[in-house]
C-alpha cells in the first residue's frame, strides 16, 4: 500500500502536477505566453483523456497489475523527456507521456491498495493514495523554490531531473514487491467503459460530480502560483510556500473525509467539500497573505477529499468485474474536463490581464459539483 501511494505520488504529483508549480518558470525561461503555457499543460490531460479511453479498454482485457505498472513506466519515462525537453514542443510530448502514465496508473490503482486491507478499512487505502499524491506536491514545491532560488527559472528542468531518479527507485520497488490477486478478466464492459458504469447506481450524478471537479481544480492548482506572482505580487519564495501549504494539507485531506463519510455518508462528506470549494477561492483572490495560506491549505483538503470520495463510491458500487471499466468511464468524464480547463484559464487570463474570472469561474464549477453531489443517494446501494 506503501508503494502505491509513492506511485500515485509519481504519476500524479511529479508526471501531471509539478507543472503547475514550474509554470512561472517555463514561461519566463521559454518566453511563452500563459496561452502557450496552457497549452503545453492541456498536452498533459489530453494524454490523460486519452489514456484513460485506453484503460476502459485495457481492463476488460488485462489484469489491473500490469495496468498499473505499464503506467508507473510511463510515467518514468515522461519525466526523464521533460528534464532533457529544451522547447514548449518537446516539454508538451514529455507531459503527454506522463499524463498517459497517470491515467495507466490511477484508475487500477485504488482496488489495488484497497485489496491489502480488509473490507471495512478499504476506504482508508483510497484515502492514503491521495494522501501520497500530496506528499508529492509537498516535495515538488519545496523543490522547486530551492533550485529556483539558485539557478533562476532554468531550474524547472532539475526539477524534473531530481523526480525521475526517484521515480525509477519507486518503479523497481512496485515491479518486485507489489501484488494483487485478481480472476483473468472477460470483457463486457462495453465501449469507453460505459456499459459498466450504467450498471452502477446514480452514475450519472457522479459523472457530473466528477467533472466538475476535473475542470473546477485545474483552472486553481494549474495557475495558483502564478496568480500570486503576477496578480499579487508575491515573491516566487512566497508562492511556493502556498503551494507547499496546499500540497501538505493534501495528505490529510483524504483520510479526513473518509471519516466525515464514515460518519455522514459519502453524499454530505461531497457536498461539505464543494460547497467549501468556493469560499477557498474567493478567499485566495483577495491576496492577503495569512487569510491565502489558510485557504490553500483548505483548497488542499479539498483537492485530495473530492477525487478520493468519488473514487470510494465506486469502489462500493460496483462489482470487481466491473470497477475497471466503470471507474474508467467516470474518469473519462473527468478527464475531458480538465482536457479543456487549462488553455480556458490561459486564455481568460490573456484576454482580461489577470487570473481573477479564472478563477472566479472555478468558484462557479464548485456550485455545480454541489448540486451534482446532492443528488447521490444518502446509502450506500
């Protein structure tokens, strides 16, 4: 279980999120717009939209296993391109590797983990995945303002350099120790993985939800370091510490909500998280520097609670046969979402000169994913 969440935490963390922490510093080394910028992050959940097709397919043929380590590769693979990348066209195929990577890794993964505990402490596992992807943010952040701090904005490509040595420990680790026992699967889960996730109760109240919250954190933990910079003039120290903050109130924020919804069920434990969403984000706008930390460290709870909920309910809902497909096809939701979600901020921000109704647009989606949470059934089924 250990292992998994240091996957998780390289897929995730360093393959699809550490750009969003080096994008001040891409831009400024590259001499790209936040267009540009956006961009090369929508080459990341592009790959991840695309990946995740891919698993829908993948899981009703092969065992969730070699899912999972074909996509632990790749996101090795991804992070050693991006530390030799030397143009916004080679950084954008180096993430589109890592974001297949991700896709591979987290849909098999949680059942995975779940697998080594029992029944009753399954939703734990989910929870200290999430926890591990905020480990990872943690690293990443604080990385980073240590090299940006002496080598200036080239340092992005050490970043990547430094988490693509750690990487390869954690890809041999999960190859010789990690195992999962699982029946040889039969198909059936119909294209994209839909025909599974049909099967399953409210499904389409969670697609929403999760959608949502695919486009809603995108547009906030793909620009938040940036915002600060150049909306609030913050110092690039600064900034990473808000993000270090967020990415730290990560590990917690899974394991935290697994309580709530233990307690209150996975229905309210949803519709407390997004209903938090935007008060965060309004919070963040003002660029006041002790009320924004607070609110980065409540967006990270949050950013780690919401993806491990709806990660839970299907993990209840659906049987073993179909969890790969169905978790696929939700995800598959999701990832068309944030598909678009970068490039929208990038460009909002271009066309108005400020991150702000980026921003404020994110705190709209978070109204949505409320509406959409509250029609999941209080139990459950």
């Amino acid at each position: 279980m250990l292992l998994i969440a240091l996957a998780s935490a390289v897929a995730q963390s360093f393959g699809r999120f550490t750009y969003g922490v080096l994008l001040p510093a891409v831009r400024d080394d590259m001499g790209i717009t936040n267009t540009q910028a956006g961009f090369i992050g929508a080459a990341n959940v592009v790959a991840y939209l695309l990946g995740t097709m891919l698993v829908a397919w993948a899981t009703n043929r092969y065992l969730l296993l070699n899912v999972m380590r074909l996509g632990l590769i790749m996101a090795t693979l991804g992070l050693l391109l991006a530390s030799v990348s030397s143009s916004p066209l080679l950084l954008a195929m180096a993430l589109f590797v890592a974001g297949v990577g991700g896709a591979f890794l987290w849909i098999p993964a949680p059942v995975i983990a779940s697998a080594a505990l029992p029944p009753e402490r399954r939703p734990l596992a989910v929870g200290l995945m999430s926890s591990g992807i905020g480990l990872g943010i943690v690293f990443a952040s604080i990385l980073s303002g240590i090299l940006r701090s002496s080598e200036g904005d080239h340092a992005w490509s050490s970043v990547y350099q430094v988490q693509f040595y750690i990487a390869l420990l954690v890809l041999a680790g999960t190859l010789l120790v990690v195992r999962h026992d699982q029946a040889k699967p039969r198909g059936g889960g119909g294209i994209g993985g839909f025909g599974a996730l049909r099967r399953m109760h409210s499904w389409l109240p969670l697609i929403l939800a999760y959608a949502t919250f695919g486009f809603m954190y995108l547009l906030v933990i793909g620009f938040l370091t940036t915002r600060l910079e150049d909306d609030s003039a913050w110092t690039t120290g600064d900034a990473a510490v808000a993000f270090t903050l967020m990415g730290f109130a990560m590990i917690f924020g899974g394991p935290t909500f697994v309580a709530i919804s233990h307690r209150a069920g996975i229905r309210l434990a949803l519709s407390i998280a997004y209903g938090l969403w935007p008060v965060f984000v309004c919070i963040v706008l003002t660029g006041f520097y002790l009320p924004t930390l607070a609110a980065c460290i409540g967006l990270g709870l949050l950013f780690s609670a919401l993806p491990t909920l709806m990660t839970i309910y299907v993990v209840e809902n659906a049987t073993a046969e179909d969890y790969g497909p169905s978790f696929a096809a939700a995800t598959l939701a999701f990832s068309i979402a944030q598909t678009i979600a970068p490039p929208i901020g990038g460009f909002i921000a271009d066309l108005s000169g400020s991150f702000t109704l980026t921003f404020l647009l994110s705190s709209a989606m978070g109204v949505v994913g409320l509406m959409a949470s509250i029609r999941l059934p209080r139990h459950k089924q």
